[in-house]
C-alpha cells in the first residue's frame, strides 16, 4: 500500500484575509444605514435589502474563519488536513442565503396583499449608497473566489446584494415617479428569486465534495478503463474517487497484478498515469496476486 499526498498553499491567503475583513467592516456599517433608513421611509424592500447585507457581513465572519481554519496542517485529529473547514462554510452560507430568500419572499407575497407607503427619496438615496458598498465588496473579494466555493458563496452574497440594490433604485424611481406602491414587493419578490436560483447553483457542487463525490468532469469509467489497459495489470476492484479538499482529489483501489511486470514498477506507473492524466495527487493502492481476489468483488465502491 503507498500514499502520496500533495498540498499547494496558496500564496494570497494573508492579503486575502485582509480583503474579508475590510469587506465586513463596510457590510455591517452598510446594513446599520440601511435599516434605519428603512424603517424611517417604510420600505420593506430596503429593508430586505439590509437584512440580505446583514447575512453577507456574518458570511464574511465565515469565510474569514474557515480561511483562517483551513491553513492548518494535518494532525492526529485531522489526517487529512483542515482544508474541508471551508467547504463547511460554503455549505453554511448557501444555507443562509437559502433561509434568507424564503422570509423574503413570504415578506414580499404579504406586502402584494397589503401595500404600505413608502418614501421614494430615501430609498433611491440609500440603495444608491448599499450599490456602491456592494460593488465595492464584490471586487475585494472576486478574485480570492475564483478558487475557493467558500469565498465563491460570500462573493455571490455580495453580488446579489449589489443587484438587490440596482433592483430597489429602479423600483424607489417608479415610486417617485408613479406612486406605485406594489412596485416595492415585487422588487422584494425578485431579489428572493434570484438568490434562490443562485443558491442552488452553488450549493449543489458544495453537498458533492461533502458526500465524497467524484470530481466533476473526471470520468471514473474512463479511469478504470485506462488502470486495466496498464502493463502488468489485470483488473481494478473496490475503486473510491473522492475529494479529500475542493481543489485535491484521491483514489482508492485493489489492483489485481498479473504477474508479468515488478509490482514496484507497476504501482509507480500507475500513479504516474492518475497524477498527470487525470488529476489525482493522492492515491492508495492495494496491490493483489491473480486469483486471490473473490469473483464477487464490486468494482467501484466496496
């Protein structure tokens, strides 16, 4: 049996973190405004607003944690590393914006049936203000999401807030101008719609990597498949692609030898070939003579 692990640290963590913690300072200064300004001016969307932004702060506290968790090296307590810390708290923050969304929608359907006055000025006026916080969170933030489902759910916290606000400017000018007062939950109804559709679209891949599913895109037929056209190997059984963190993926397999190649040689050939083909640092093999394995053996899973 052989183990390879490999771990890349990122270089930008120590700015990255400096990026979050500047990103929730302004959130939480942002949402104090914007909550005042929305009871002052009776708007609920503003108020949706505030509180979505209030939920991007605390997703930030997150994040920042899980970053902070995540450089921890493997221990006796965790072999494998505090990577999976951040997968955690993206799974939380999908979770929240999810929670968040729901009230929403269940504030703005109450609203349709019950329209309240609202003062058009401050609500143009504040989102303006939430716009450019949001815009400027959003861009301290993109480029540390890239590669990292954690700071990926905070930045979309962000991004829809900033989308929210666009959403809430347009629906105060309608005000102002109409006195359209539905125009107010219908915009709350939208902004709930669209951070559903984009939870969703993040926390599916998230829930795979905590569910031990195969990497996205590596074909685990076409692995087998190569293994078993390998020189000096008859078969594969009891396969396990998983990844270990978001960015490294392991296998787990009983190789069946058949004889004709050194086993040292074999078992180095095929990491070579998991390694650079399809992408996997880590590997356990358990190498068997032919004809000692059991005809029942599954080959994939256990």
């Amino acid at each position: 049996m052989s183990h390879e692990h490999h771990h890349r640290p990122d270089p930008n963590l120590d700015s990255g973190d400096k990026r979050v913690v500047m990103a929730v300072a302004v959130n939480f200064f942002l949402t104090l405004v914007q909550i005042a300004a929305g009871v002052i001016s009776g708007s609920l969307a503003l108020i949706a607003d505030a509180i979505h932004n209030l939920s991007d702060a605390l997703s930030l506290v997150i994040a920042f944690a899980a970053r902070r968790i995540g450089k921890r090296p493997a221990d006796d307590r965790m072999t494998f590393g505090y990577g999976r810390a951040e997968v955690v708290a993206a799974l939380v923050n999908y979770t929240t914006l999810i929670v968040v969304a729901i009230y929403l929608a269940a504030e703005g359907i109450e609203r349709l049936l019950n329209p309240q006055p609202v003062e058009g000025w401050i609500v143009v006026v504040v989102a303006g203000v939430a716009l450019v916080v949001d815009t400027v969170t959003a861009l301290l933030i993109m480029r540390l999401s890239k590669d990292s489902a954690n700071m990926r759910a905070a930045f979309l916290h962000n991004l829809a807030d900033a989308l929210g606000s666009v959403a809430v400017i347009v629906g105060g000018a309608l005000i102002l101008l109409y006195d359209w007062r539905l125009i107010d939950p219908i915009v709350t109804l939208m902004i709930a719609g669209y951070i559903l559709w984009m939870s969703w679209k993040g926390v599916v891949p998230v829930i795979r990597i905590l569910m031990l599913g195969a990497p996205e895109g590596t074909d685990l037929h076409e692995v087998i498949k190569a293994l078993g056209e390998m020189r000096g190997v008859d078969s594969v059984h009891n396969v396990h692609l998983w990844r270990m963190q978001e960015h490294e993926s392991g296998l787990e397999a009983h190789v069946v030898l058949d004889g004709q190649e050194n086993a040292e040689k074999v078992k180095q050939a095929i990491k070579t070939l998991l390694r650079e083909r399809f992408g996997v640092a880590h590997s356990v093999l358990e190498l068997e003579e032919l004809g000692v394995q059991s005809a029942e053996e599954k080959i994939i899973g256990h």
